[in-house]
C-alpha cells in the first residue's frame, strides 16, 4: 500500500523545534544553516530560542516551518532513505506545499525559504492591519457555511479559506463580514464560531496583491520536475509539471485549502499511511478525523526518524 509524505502549515510552529534534528544529524544542521545564509539572517537562533511572539510572524513562521520539515527529511536521507523509492505523493498544508515541493526537488531549500519570505511580507502587506479577518467554525455543513458568508459579504469579501475536515472550516475576509458570518453560523446551529488571532485574512480574494508578488517571485527561480507528484491545495490532484505547480501555488494564495478533500483523495487512491514531516502533530490529527482507515506517523524528532527507517526500509 502506497505512503504520502504531508507537511505542516502555519500554526504548527514552537520554540526549540528542529534543534533536536539539528544536534542529531549533520545533514540536518545544514538545511537551518542553508535558510540562514538564503534569508541573510540567523532564522535558526529565532526557532531555536524564540521569542515565541517573534516566531509567529507570518514572514517568520513560513520559512521556518519549512526549515524544520526539510531537516527532518534531510535526517532520513541521510540514512539512506529515497523519498522517490518509498513515497508515492507529497502534500502541504498551505505554506507546507512549498515544504512538499522543496523536499521533491521542485526547488532548492534556498529558493523555498526565500519564496515563502516573500509570501509571508506580501500576504501581510496586502490588507491594512485590523481591515481582514479569520474565523474558524466548528460543527456546521459546508453549504451553511457558505450561505453565511454569501449572506455576510453583501459586497464585501467572505468566504470559505480552509476546509481542514472534522467539522472544521475557517471563513476569511473583511472583518465586518467575517464576524456576521461567525454570529450567522452560530445562529445556524455551529458548535464553535471563533476568531482566530490572525495577521490577515489569508486564502481569501483580498490576498489578491500577494498572489501577483508570487506569480512575479516564482518566475524568478529555477523549477525542476519533483521526483514525487505533489497534490495542489486547489485542485486537490496530483501533477508533476513545472508550469502547472507554480500557477497553483499562485492560485492557493487567495484559493481554499482543501484539506479535508485531499486525504479523501489519498484514501481513494490508495494511500495506506500518511506521514507528517516537521514541526506538531495537527495534519495527523485532522486525518484521523477524515478517514480512520489511513493510518499516519510523525517524522519530527531523532526518534521518530528512527522509527521511520523501521517501519519504510
């Protein structure tokens, strides 16, 4: 049965992560040591000591989480592990696509920490602090959801950015319609209509001017066929062709995260354990949420690493 490798997104993050990986494994030490030199700042003493307030920054956490997820591989191909041999797909949870495609071979490590820089200063730059925000909402069909947003947004943007799975779907938009919208789910019969601390209304049409930095920063680098096909955040189906990728990690800066689609996708096509590589435990959990028939593993620690080598050969 086939093995897919996913990748951590933003909110997975936490002081310390990585040094482990770090102290452990040369090859690891040198991917923070890589994103050190490609960013032309010490990231890794911000991961490894904090603070934590810093860390959070979207510009800060993006490449960060990276680092940490490609350490992680790079400490298992150190042990003679092929992600080509053992792995059937690759997958990300927004920031984490680009975590995917680094691991792949779409793009350098370099490449990917300072795309996912540039992503996290152009996400933030596009709408004016306190002007866009985002709710998730727990317990509540998608077609209410959605009704709400379209009763919401009257004009202004709201709509569904994340369908994670287990009941859990986050809106994103104007701040004025994202809160009508959490008061209208509640209204509709949602468990939980909350807020989220939030930079920006990420995965939502005001993202708009981000979407164009991208469109220009991915033209920019060099792009090679991943050895393994990525499945896309926005069309939840696997490819391996340059173009289209970098048209889809356009698309995902103001397209819906289609989480819950995409572990549907892998159970359909044979995915029999799903693997998350980096920083926490959320994909995991989500999954388990989604289809209790893919088993998953962690890939995280030294420990872990090991325990992977046991388990893939």
């Amino acid at each position: 049965m086939a093995v897919a490798f996913t990748f951590p997104g933003q909110g997975s993050q936490a002081v310390g992560m990585g040094k482990d990986l770090a102290d452990a494994f040369a090859e690891a030490r040198r991917v923070f040591e890589e994103v050190d030199e490609a960013l032309g700042e010490k990231l890794s003493k911000l991961i490894w000591e904090g603070p934590e307030e810093t860390l959070t920054l979207t510009a800060n956490a993006q490449p960060a989480l990276m680092a940490v997820s490609l350490a992680a591989l790079k400490a298992l191909e150190s042990r003679g592990f092929s992600l080509k041999d053992k792995v059937s797909y690759v997958a990300g949870h927004s920031l984490g696509e680009y975590s995917a495609l680094a691991a792949a071979g779409f793009v350098s490590i370099a490449d990917a920490a300072r795309l996912l820089r540039i992503r996290g200063n152009a996400m933030q730059a596009a709408v004016p602090a306190g002007e866009g925000a985002m709710a998730a909402i727990i317990g509540l069909e998608q077609a209410d959801v959605e009704a709400a947003c379209a009763e919401a947004g009257q004009g202004s943007v709201c709509q569904i950015a994340n369908d994670n799975g287990g009941g859990q779907l986050v809106i994103s938009g104007a701040k004025a319609a994202v809160e009508l919208a959490a008061k209208l789910c509640t209204e509709k019969g949602a468990k939980r209509a909350l807020m989220l601390q939030v930079s920006a209304p990420f995965h939502s049409a005001l993202m708009a001017p981000a979407a164009e930095i991208m469109r220009e920063a991915l033209a920019g680098v060099s792009k090679t066929a991943p050895v393994v096909p990525v499945v896309s955040n926005v069309t939840v189906t696997p490819t391996s062709d340059p173009d289209q990728i970098a048209r889809r990690l356009v698309e995902q800066v103001t397209g819906r995260v289609r989480w819950r689609e995409t572990v549907e996708w892998f159970g359909a096509n044979g995915v029999a354990t799903l693997y998350e590589v980096g920083a926490g435990k959320v994909l995991s959990g989500l999954a388990r949420r989604i289809n209790r028939d893919i088993a998953t593993g962690a890939i995280g620690t030294p420990a872990e690493v090991e325990t992977t080598l046991a388990a893939l050969g």
